[in-house]
C-alpha cells in the first residue's frame, strides 16, 4: 500500500539522519574539546540533540503501526505527534538552550588561538553528511507533494507526517548552523577577536530554538486534532457519494489522528426510504467500504437532519483521502 511505502521510507529517512548525526556529534565533540571553539560546542550539543531525536522519532514510527484495538479505535497514529513532540522539547533544551548559555558565557572568555584546520576538517565533512540526509528527506517530501501538487515547503510544514517534517527542519537548520559554524571561526582566525565564535555559537542555539518552536506548535495542533485541509475535505466528500446508497452529504467532519490517516464523521441522506433496521445496515456497510480506505482509521455516519442543505462537490479533487 502507498501509506505502508511512505512509512518505510519515513523509517529509513530517520535511520539516515540518526546515523549521520551521530557520527557527525562524535567528530564535533572530538574537535571542540582539542579546539576549545565555542561554535564547535554548539554544534556538537546540536548534533547529539538530533542523534537523541532520531531515537524519539523511530520510536513514534514504531509506535503507531500498532493495529486500532477496543481501547484505541482510531488507532495509535497520535503517538507520532507525542513522540515527535519529546524530540522537539529535546531539540530546544539539549540544542538551544545549551548553545545559547555556552556562546554567552564565552562571550566574557579569552579564547586561545588553536588548531582551526580541525575546525575546518569536522565542520566540511560533517556539511557531506547532513547534505545527504537533507536530500534524502527532501526528495520524499518533494515526492509527497508532487501528488497533492502543493510546493515543498507547503507540503513539509503542513503534511500529516510529523517525522518528515521533524527530520526535514533538522537537517535543514543543521546545514544552515554548519555555515554560522564555519563563519564564526572563520571570522575569529581573521580577526583575532573570539567573540564572533562566541556570537556563533548563540546563533546556532537561536537557529535551533526557532525550529524547535515551529515542531512543538506544529504536534500541538495534531495532538489537539487538526482538521484536514479542503482538497482532504473534498475527496472524502466525493468517496462517500460514490457509493450508490447514498444521495447526499450534509454534514462532513475530518481530522487526523495519525499520519495521513482521518477519522471521518458524516451525516448522509440515503437512497429510499427503507425500514429503520435496513437504513443502519446499509449506513454500516457504507462505513465498512470507508473504512477499506488506509487513509480511514475510522467513519462514523449518521441520517442528515430534514431539509438540511447539501454539501456540494465543486471539484472531486485528489483521489487520496490523507
């Protein structure tokens, strides 16, 4: 199935930012403690909050494939938001907050002239390694957002998918404090002035910080249930009308409880005017087929109220309810 498709690439986009990270935060944290460079220890503080947020986001992964029980009947597809929102949490405190004290308390620190080719070394190979996870992460959104032909960027920070996007806006910021680092000393062996490594390294954590906000505010509003945006709205409405018991829509609710996967309330009009014992079948086997959707992990349909007004389908829309 395509969402199973997605989720293993989601997976392995995750096992390749965990993997670059960790290297990565080994190597950095070798070169700050030979440099004493106060933007190398932002970036080593920052590598290990991504290595420890890749572990948060392959337990969400792992977490939310677990099939819908009696307790869960819409499934356990928010654990994604929960697990991601940890790994948020853990990106501002483990990342900014300890960049941003760390370039502050340098700020006052005379800071030795040192080996800055080892700074230069760890920093380049480092930029190799985030770039080819960040391609990685943004070719899968490139490709999601192909088919709901929306722009990448649009996509990361709307889709359903908090591990995209969680892996998206790391390497993203990873690469742009790679830059701030490589400034910082750069600027500092030109000058002499240890203070632009200092300023370096709060930048990182103010780089970090911002990121971080974006994530928890962006899990928060899953978490509290995100209704789906209109083209969602629009192919669910023209899924349900699809089936031949059905004549009209007037009421349609959706929103995520997972990545890419809706709980889906209606009110429908059917079809004849049957016994009350065949409408509650024939509204059950409308659920059932909704329900053979991946993208459904749950619809609950209802009779329309009398004579109220019908939800027009202007335009079907994607195929895809998610």
């Amino acid at each position: 199935m395509a969402s199973r498709k997605r989720s293993s690439e989601s997976l392995f986009t995750v096992l390749l930012a965990f993997g670059a990270n960790l290297i990565i935060a080994i190597a950095k944290t070798v070169a700050a403690m030979i440099t004493g460079s106060a933007s190398m220890v932002a970036e080593a503080a920052h590598s290990w909050a991504d290595s420890g947020n890749e572990v948060f986001l392959i337990q969400a992964e792992r977490r939310a494939k677990r099939p819908r029980d009696a307790s869960h009947p819409s499934g356990y597809g928010r654990e994604t938001y929960v697990w991601s929102l940890f790994a948020a949490v853990g990106l501002f405190t483990a990342g900014a907050v300890v960049s941003i004290l760390h370039g502050i308390t340098a700020l006052g620190a005379d800071e030795a002239n040192t080996d800055y080719l080892i700074n230069y070394i760890v920093l380049a190979v480092a930029f190799v390694f985030e770039g080819i996870s960040f391609l990685q992460s943004f070719r899968q959104a490139r490709s999601m957002a192909a088919e709901r032909e929306t722009g990448t960027l649009e996509h990361v920070f709307r889709t359903s998918n908090p591990t995209l996007r969680a892996v998206f806006a790391e390497d993203a910021a990873a690469l742009i404090g790679l830059v701030i680092a490589f400034l910082g000393v750069l600027l500092h062996e030109l000058t002499g002035n240890a203070v632009f490594d200092a300023v370096g390294s709060i930048l990182v954590g103010v780089l970090l910080a911002v990121v971080a906000v974006v994530l928890i505010d962006r899990n928060r509003r899953f978490l509290l249930g995100e209704q789906t945006p209109d083209r969602v709205t629009r192919a669910a409405l023209a899924a349900i009308l699809r089936h031949p018991e059905v004549e009209r829509v007037t009421y349609l609710h959706l929103e995520y409880v997972g990545p890419e996967r809706v709980f889906l309330v209606a009110a429908v009009d059917l079809i004849g005017n049957d016994r009350e014992s065949d409408v509650a079948e024939d509204l059950y086997a409308v659920e059932k087929a909704l329900e053979s959707d991946e993208h459904v992990a749950e619809a609950v349909l209802t009779l329309s109220r009398r004579n109220a007004p019908a939800l027009v389908l202007d335009d079907p829309g994607t195929s895809n309810i998610a």
